[in-house]
C-alpha cells in the first residue's frame, strides 16, 4: 500500500511506502557513542550513595531517546536490582507518578486501592535494601521531584535516578546533552531518507539534503522529520525546504522544530492529517495501542476503502506512513515484528491540541480534583477527557452536537469500574464511545 503525497511547490509527488512489513525509519538513527558510554559510566560506576543525574537540553534534542538506549542497555540491567521508568509531563498528579513506578516493579499487584501515602511508604519499602534505577522523562518543574523524592531511599548501595528535562538547573549533576554535529547530522538525514524512498536521489538533492542537514542547528527531532518532507519532493520541492530552513535557522532550535512540524503537517494528505491531529486525544508522552488506535480511526471514519482491503490492515498503512514521516514513534513491537504500540513527541502532541481545538476538529479537557463540567458554546465535534476514574464517573457534560466521547483513565493500574452515565444518552448525535477502563 502506498501514499502519495503532492509537492506544494512544484506539483509533482512521490509515493511513500506505507506497508507495514516494511523496515520503518524508526530504526535509522544516529547514536552518539561517547555521549552513551559517558552515561552509562555515571550509572554503574561512581559513587555509592544515591546519586542524581540529570539530562538536560531544549525539547527535540534527544534525551529521551539517550535515556532509553541507556536503560536498556544489558550493562546496565545486569547492574540494577530493580528498574522503573517514569513519564512525568507538564500535567500530572502525584498518585499516577506512584502508581506508574510501582507498576513498573509489580505488574500483578493492584495498588489503585491505596491512597497516596500509602502508595509512597510501598515504594519506599519496595525499594529498601534494592539497588534501583528509577528514570523520571520529561520533568518540568522541581515540584515533580518533590513529591517523590521521599519514596527513594539512600542506602548506600549505587542506586540512582535519571532524570530528563528541559531545565538545565532542575536537580542533581547536569549532563548537558550536545548537539548533533554537520556529519552526524547529515548522516541521520540520508539514513532516514534511504529507509523511506527506495529509489535514491541525485547528486543535487543530496548537495541540498547537506545544506538541509547543517541549517538544522543540530537538532534530532527536526532533522528526521525534515527527512519525512523531502522524501515526498522533487529536486524543486527540496529548494524550497532549504530556503525555510534557513529562514527559521536564527530563530532558535525549539522554534525552527516547531516551523518544520507545521510544514510537516501541510504536506500531509487530508486523511493522515485527520489521522495525526486525533493523537492530540490521548495523553501526552503515553504509549497508544496500535489496535486501539486503528479500530477508533475506522470508527471515525478517516479511513478510506481501498478494493478488497480490510479496513484494518490498511488503518495500520497510515500508521506506517506517519511514522516513516518521523512524526509518530514505534514503542514496542510484537514478536513477529509489527507496530504493537506508538507515541508521539510532546512537541509534536502540543500542535496537535492546538490545531485540532482552532479546527473544532477536537477538545481536550484534563481534570483532577474537582467535578468534570464541561458546557461549550461552540459544541465540540469530538471530546477527549484525561482525569482519574474517581472524577470522571461524577462529570457532567452538556454538548448536544458532539459525535465522539474518548475517555483515558490517569490512574495506572486501576480495575474496570462499572458505573451509570445518564448524560450519555442524551447526546443523541454520539457515534464514537471509548471509555478506557470503565464499563456502562
């Protein structure tokens, strides 16, 4: 199965492979060697107290991506008793931080019975007399560490925490993650490029793919999905991508990421950008189920019959297209090789929510504390709510023209619950139900 894209600046249009046995561009990366074996030093050698290391540097420059690689890394399992891994984000709540580390140690266990403090002295236990490596991803402030830092206790054993953030003064000893050199950053470009075009390029396309590459400050995420753009272009459509480049190269890193994510998008077929903005309903830096993911999109509509062609083999094409654009990320994969769950950068979910809430094309609404109300006078096509179950099941929502009602629990590890929504046979217009984790 294929997707084809028209260039806006010259007409002319490449196809792209989306099939899904298809090697994906997920796997065309550049490591940074001496930044890996550097991390990996502090992690199992040094100090033994507790020891807090921090990587830090501008959204899109891969810390995330270094965090993982370290992580999984066999020197480093074979080091630590017990390993946990914590997505934090701006938006988050104490109980789901827990929750998700504990989930990480147990997998059996249910702990959403437990109140907070309760969640925090069985960690802390679970922790004693263990050599740990606890990675908390995408911290933003120092009230995150704060509210955790009690559960780890210091033993004395080579435990460590790994944070990642865009804070260069957060907490801990700094490791500030550098930027991709001209080589290494022309080497990422033609490893993506080569993955999603098979048919190669000229000798000017690769002469402009450099000066792309070096006007890219260096950057990761920018460069790769810069990659995705070029592959659907002719030789004209690559002049145009330079000369953007390098109009958006003074403006600084995270802005120039954000321009490209924006010229990105404009290159996408209407239906992937429908496909892409619906991303913007989960939560930010989660894994998504792939089936999940597919059954909704069909669900909405958004994929297109194509001959005999089951709807979900080719939902899971667009799947493969986005990514082989670089905008969607693969997170685990099924033993025969396919796409089993995927995310997207935050950078990436912030544009999402942004453009689908100015298209009305969706609402995210996020709560934690207080009774769920929502009464929009524009009335929503498609609503998207993020908040404990506890909370949800007491919301009350007044919209009459909404279609779509999408539910994502913020509580890791919580049972079904089963609970009575009057309001939702009201909404006479609803085609798409999905409420994680609760049942009518």
């Amino acid at each position: 199965m294929t997707s084809q894209v028209k260039s806006k600046t010259s007409g002319a249009s490449y196809q792209v492979s989306s099939s899904s046995s298809i090697p994906t561009v997920d796997k065309a990366e550049v490591v940074l060697q001496d930044v890996e074996q550097a991390m990996i030093d502090k992690l199992i050698k040094g100090l033994e107290q507790l020891d807090i290391i921090s990587v830090v540097g501008v959204a899109g420059l891969g810390k995330t991506f270094l965090a993982q690689r370290v992580y999984r890394d066999p020197r480093v399992t074979s080091h630590f008793h017990i390993q946990a891994w914590c997505c934090i984000s701006q938006t988050y709540c104490k109980r789901d931080l827990l929750l998700q580390i504990l989930a990480c140690i147990d997998q059996k266990t249910q702990f959403s019975e437990k109140d907070d403090y309760q969640l925090a002295l069985e960690l802390r236990q679970r922790l004693l007399k263990q050599k740990f490596l606890i990675v908390l991803d995408d911290v933003w402030d120092i009230k995150a560490w704060n509210a955790l830092k009690s559960s780890f206790p210091e033993k004395n054993n080579g435990s460590r925490i790994l944070l990642t953030s865009r804070l260069t003064d957060i907490i801990g000893t700094p490791y500030h993650l550098r930027t991709l050199d001209e080589s290494e950053s022309y080497e990422l470009l033609q490893k993506k490029l080569a993955v999603i075009r098979e048919e190669g390029y000229s000798e000017e396309q690769n002469f402009l793919g450099w000066k792309i590459a070096k006007t890219c400050n260096g950057m990761p995420l920018s460069i790769a999905i810069i990659s995705g753009i070029l592959a659907t272009l002719d030789q004209a459509g690559w002049e145009e991508v330079a000369k953007m480049v390098s109009l958006t190269a003074m403006v600084g890193a995270t802005e120039q990421c954000s321009s490209i994510l924006e010229l990105s998008y404009g290159h996408l077929p209407d239906h992937l950008k429908q496909c892409i903005l619906y991303f913007g309903a989960f939560r930010e830096d989660s894994e998504i189920c792939v089936r999940r993911l597919t059954w909704l999109w069909i669900a909405e509509g958004f994929v297109q019959k194509s001959g005999s062609e089951c709807p979900e083999k080719i939902a899971e094409g667009y799947i493969m297209a986005l990514i082989n654009r670089s905008l969607v990320m693969v997170g685990q994969r099924r033993c025969a090789g396919e796409v089993k769950t995927c995310r997207i950068h935050d950078l990436l979910h912030v544009f999402c929510v942004k453009i689908a809430k100015k298209q009305n094309f969706l609402q995210l609404v996020r709560g934690y504390d207080e009774d769920l109300t929502f009464d929009e006078p524009y009335n929503p096509r498609r609503l998207s709510i993020q908040a404990q179950p506890k909370h949800f099941i007491k919301s009350r929502i007044i919209c009459p023209q909404i279609r779509s009602l999408l539910y994502s629990s913020r509580d890791f590890g919580v049972r079904q619950l089963r609970c009575n929504f009057g309001f939702i046979f009201l909404l006479k217009l609803l085609i798409v139900l999905d409420l994680e984790k609760i049942l009518v």
